[in-house]
C-alpha cells in the first residue's frame, strides 16, 4: 500500500466515530471533510451522484474527484464555501455549484462544524440537496417569459386586468397599450382613463354587453370606438371574459384589445 493510501486510511479510522451508518438512508448527499476540503466520507446518495456524471464505460471514477472537493467547487462559490467553514459563521446554509468537464450542477448547502477533542481536529458535515433540475427548469420558465414579454411588447395588443365599474379602472395593462392608446400604462392604471375615452355613443353599449356576458360567464367580443392620447378617434376590438370567486362574484374583467385595422 502506498503512502498516500495509508495516510488516508488512517485519516478515515481516526473519524469513524463521527460517522453514523443511517446516513446512508439520507435522500441527500452527506459528506464529513476536513478544514482542507477533503472528503473522509460520504453516503449513497453522493456516491450514486458521481457515478451519474462519469460514463458508464468509464470503469474507474478518479480517486481525486472522490476526495478532493475544492478542485470542483465552482470558482465564483469557493469564498463562499469557505466562509461556511467559519465556526462563528451564523449562516451555514447556501445555493452553491459545482462543475465537471464544463458541466454545472447546483446544489443548496448546509454545514454543520463539529469539533473532535481526541485529534483536536475540526469537522465539516456537509448535507448537500441537489438542484440541477429545479434551477433549469425556472431558467427556462424565466426564459420563455422574458421572450414571451418581448414578444408582447412589440406587438400592437393591450393585455388588460379591470375592475368591473363604467370606468373599466385598470389594475394592469402591458406596455403594448402605448401603440394603441398613445399612453403609458402608469397613466392608464388606477385610473378612470380608460372609461373616460371610450367615445360617449358607445359607452352604454359596452357596459351592457360585458355585463350580459358577465351574467352568463361567456367570453365577449366588442367593437367600438375610443379617443387616443392624440385626440384620434379610433375604431377597436375587444375579446375579454370575467374574473370570478369561489361563489361566483365578478372580481374584474382580463382581456385584450387592439385596432381595428379594417375601421
């Protein structure tokens, strides 16, 4: 056996007694390193962990990549690591990375400090819950809004959410209402605005209809005219439908409205 095995076989039988067999019915990894981020041990979870990330015909998984976990902590996490290991460090939990071959994987921590008087020597648990999928997914998500916004703020559309009163008083709008309205959706947002615009002859005619729609819980289609920002009379549709409670109170009305390009 050569030197370096034997130092870290020592190095394991002298921490046995900090570790328990039942961690290895731990769901999430738990590691015991020392203050050189030096793994001593490890349960299942870890170790079905690192045989998932190395190829199946890969009949070896490097010894290193076992023992040594600073060299895959990813660089921008590392000072934060370290600061776990401050035993006055109040905060011993974090969302850290790793990295394989240009491959992430995240991870939430938690240390915990434990000291050993027979070798005067401090611990580290480790408790490391995976999060590689949880953080692509909302990365995604966070991806397909961003485009989905983009997508909504260059198109001539007014995405709405009003309350139910003559005003049609907005509680949202997107920023697409400028290209029909002329004005900005902090204009048009807790405001009697909108309502005020709508030209007087049709005004009874779009109450009515949304309410009879409302009454019925279908979806409504109107078409009627509206005084932009600039003073313009201009022809528009609507397509809304209502928001209701549990017992089936009108809360609003969320819909979308646009130019009628054939006015």
């Amino acid at each position: 056996m050569s030197r370096w095995f034997r130092r870290q076989f020592e190095k394991q039988q002298q921490t046995q007694h900090l570790w328990l067999d039942s961690f290895d019915q731990f769901s999430e990894s738990i590691l015991l390193l020392d203050e050189n981020f030096n793994v001593m041990r490890y349960n299942h979870t870890w170790q079905h962990f690192i045989e998932s990330i190395f190829p199946r015909q890969q009949q070896e998984i490097p010894l290193h990549f076992i023992r040594e976990l600073k060299r895959y902590i990813y660089p921008d996490d590392l000072y934060t690591v370290t600061q776990l290991l401050n035993p006055h460090n109040k905060n011993t939990e974090h969302g850290i990375r790793l990295i394989h071959q240009q491959q992430l994987f995240w991870f939430k921590l938690r240390c915990q400090h434990v000291y050993d008087p027979q070798q005067a020597t401090n611990y580290y648990y480790f408790f490391l819950t995976e999060q590689t999928h949880q953080i692509k997914q909302a990365s995604l998500r966070l991806a397909q809004q961003r485009s989905l916004d983009g997508l909504l703020q260059r198109l001539p559309i007014m995405l709405y959410r009003s309350r139910n009163d003559r005003n049609w008083t907005m509680e949202y709008v997107n920023e697409g209402c400028q290209q029909i309205t002329g004005y900005l959706p902090e204009q048009l947002i807790n405001s009697p605005l909108y309502g005020q615009r709508i030209y007087p002859p049709d005004n009874d005619y779009v109450w009515s209809s949304v309410q009879q729609a409302l009454d019925h819980k279908q979806i409504f289609y109107l078409a009627y005219r509206w005084r932009d920002a600039h003073d313009n009379l201009i022809q528009v549709k609507e397509i809304g439908q209502g928001l209701y409670s549990k017992s089936d109170m009108v809360l609003g009305v969320e819909g979308v409205i646009f130019k009628d390009m054939d006015a």
